[in-house]
C-alpha cells in the first residue's frame, strides 16, 4: 500500500511533466495576470476590469474591444449561491467611437455595472450571495493568449 506522501509526490511529478512538455512544444500558455476583475468596492454591483497589454510595440484598438466596450465582447454568467441562473437583459448595445492605444506592459481599467446586465440583481443580492462568471478574448495583437475568465463573489447586502 502507497503512502499519501508518495502519491502526492507522484501527482505532483506528472503536474510537473505535463506542464513542461505542453510548454516545450510551444502551445501558448494563457497570460492570467493580463486580465483582472474584481467588484468595486464603492460600488458593489459593478465590475471593474483590467487588462494588460503584453504587446511588443505599441497597439491601437477600437474602444470597443475591451472587456467593458461592449456588452457582446464579454461573457458574463451570474448564479445566486441556491444555483439559479440570473436573467439577462438583451438589449442593443450601440458602439462606442474612438481607439485607444495602449503602449507594452501598459494597464487600462473599466467598469461594468452589473445591475444594466441582469434583471433585478439589485434585489437579489438583497437575499442571497450571486457568483458572477466571466470569459474575454483579447484581441490577439495584444499578446495575451487567448481566452481569459474569473469568478468573482457580489455578497448578500443586507
């Protein structure tokens, strides 16, 4: 019969060689500081995002490219702590006019208020926790790699 030692050293060494024959083989590992979220702290319904560019040399993209640009650029699931699904507004979100350049190594940061994404959740987080989902993909000339997401907890507001 193994020890647990030796077969959590066994788990931990096939982690370990997994991960370094994925790297060695050149499949780019997604960049998970590139793109935070947390919930304002002043605003406990909204979303603060922000993304880090990983890029060479300088890159122009349309505001609407980013996370809180507009609504169809970031996926966004919430779940009060029972497991129901909050509903979502459909609503048309016009674009936004304007690029923005962000230069290598350079962090900008947006808000997204929850209340204008799913109905009621001013109420709901009245009486329960929700667990807000969330899923970006950069666009690519920002160097992050690919698809990006997080969970962030909106607590019970009594």
């Amino acid at each position: 019969m193994c020890s647990r030692n030796f077969i959590k050293y066994l788990i931990a060494t096939a982690a370990f060689g997994l991960f370094f024959s994925l790297t060695c083989r050149g499949i780019p590992e997604p960049r998970t500081q590139a793109i935070q979220a947390e919930i304002n702290p002043e605003n406990p319904l909204w979303l603060r995002m922000t993304l880090q560019s990983f890029a060479d040399t300088s890159q122009s993209l349309h505001k609407d490219d980013l996370p809180w640009g507009r609504e169809d650029r970031i996926i966004l699931a919430a779940v009060t702590s029972e497991g129901k699904n909050l509903e979502r507004f459909l609503y048309i979100d016009d674009p936004r006019f304007g690029q923005i350049t962000l230069k290598p190594g350079q962090k900008v940061s947006g808000e997204i208020d929850l209340t204008h994404v799913f109905r009621d959740l001013d109420k709901i987080v009245k009486e329960t926790d929700v667990h807000v989902f969330w899923a970006y993909k950069a666009p690519e000339k920002l160097n992050i790699g690919g698809w990006s997401g997080g969970w962030v907890l909106i607590r019970q507001q009594k």
